[in-house]
C-alpha cells in the first residue's frame, strides 16, 4: 500500500493510540489502581489467559490430526440427516472474463466439450485471459457464493434454473460469464459426503480437542486429590 492509502492508515493509527493514551491518562486520574474489583478482574483475565495458553500448547503437544476416510465416512452415515444444504451446491465451470477479451469464442467451445484435452486447454486459457474461472468440474462448489455479485444473481428460480441449465451466459458492462453445470444439489437436500468431507473433519478434530482437554482437567484433578493438593479457601 502506497500513496494516500498508506498515509490515512497510518494517521488513523496514530490517531487510534493517542486516543487510548489520553483516556487511559484521565482514568488512572480519577480511579484508584488499588481498587479491589479491578485488580480481582485483572487477576481472573491473568489466570484466564494463562490456563488458555496451557491449554493450546497441550493440544498442540498431544492431539493427534489424523483422521482416517473410514471415520469421516462413518461420521457421515451415521448422522447424515444433519448434512441438510443450506444453500445451492454443483459440479461444473464457471468463468469470468473481460468482454473485450481475445478468443472468446474458443473458450466457449471448449467450455461446452468433456474433452480431457479441451479442458487442459481452457485451463490455460482462462490462466491468462479471465478474470475468474472454476474449472475443477469434479468437485463440488457453492453455487450460490459463486455467481454472487453477477448477473446470474439475478435469477429469482435458481433451482429451476439449475436443473434446466446445462451451459449458461450472462454479461454485465464490462463482463461475460459462462457457466457450465454438470450436476447439482439444491438447499434442503443431502449434501454429498465429497462436500460435507472437510466439514466432518473439522468436527472430529475438535472433538478430539475437548475430549482432550476433558481428559487432562479429569487428570490432574485426581492426581491433585491423590496428593492432598486440593485446597479450598
């Protein structure tokens, strides 16, 4: 960042710390850093932040990340009524290019082809030429976050549109966008296990965490009653 950018940022900066300064000026002024309820405060944010620390650092020491395809899948199987979509899912391409751009009409053709190679080719078309593209048509993509902000948007039946759709066009004043869909899940069905794999996986990680973290509260409290450590003022 350069320029007049770069300045406002750093006057907005400034301007924020002076302004924490000067308050934290009149309030050392007007209460007293002996009072019991402050530093009770400071005390509990201290412990807080220390037991969060220790915390992370075990989990960092001891969780183990590896999580099998076998316990993913069957995290899904077992709880696949809960994998309801929220919003519009399909496998296909969408592109983003320049109206003004050179060989549209090539990367149309190629669009519409199940070629290996065409799809090669459009790759490294869009590689130079686009402006955004999605051309891994294997995998599933959200829809709904995909056309946002352009003309496909607009559409008030995308759902229809969707399963109507095979190759699709739009264009605004400086943009063409293409789409191409190849398969699709509307809101409210099953989301396929492919779209829902990172999102099981992230769960199972983090309940390996609190189980983790359970297992070590439970631990060091019997160790700690074991050793007559336990004391209550």
């Amino acid at each position: 960042m350069h320029g007049p950018d770069s300045a406002a940022l750093a006057d907005a900066y400034i301007r924020k710390w002076t302004t924490q300064k000067i308050l934290l000026s009149h309030a050392e002024s007007i209460i007293d850093e002996s009072n019991e309820e402050i530093n009770q405060k400071l005390q509990d944010y201290k412990e807080s932040l220390l037991i969060h620390t220790f915390k992370e650092h075990y989990v960092r020491e001891k969780l183990d990340t590896m999580i099998s395809e076998k316990e993913i899948q069957d995290f899904y199987d077992k709880n696949i009524k809960s994998f309801e979509l929220r919003e519009n899912i399909f496998k296909g391409s969408f592109i983003k290019i320049p109206k003004d751009a050179p060989k549209i009409d090539k990367i149309k053709a190629l669009l519409a082809s199940n070629n290996e190679k065409d799809k090669t080719e459009l790759r490294l078309l869009c590689l130079r030429l686009a402006s955004f593209y999605i051309v891994e048509d294997s995998l599933w993509h959200n829809f709904d976050e995909t056309i946002k902000n352009t003309p496909f948007d607009e559409i008030s039946g995308k759902r229809q549109f969707l399963e109507k759709t095979v190759l699709g066009e739009r264009a605004d004043d400086s943009n063409l966008y293409l789409i191409k869909i190849k398969d699709y899940k509307s809101s409210e069905q099953i989301s396929p296990y492919e779209f829902a794999r990172n999102q099981i996986r992230e769960t199972l990680l983090n309940q390996r965490k609190i189980n983790l973290i359970k297992s070590l509260e439970e631990n060091l409290y019997k160790q700690a009653k074991e050793n007559n450590e336990i004391k209550i003022k």
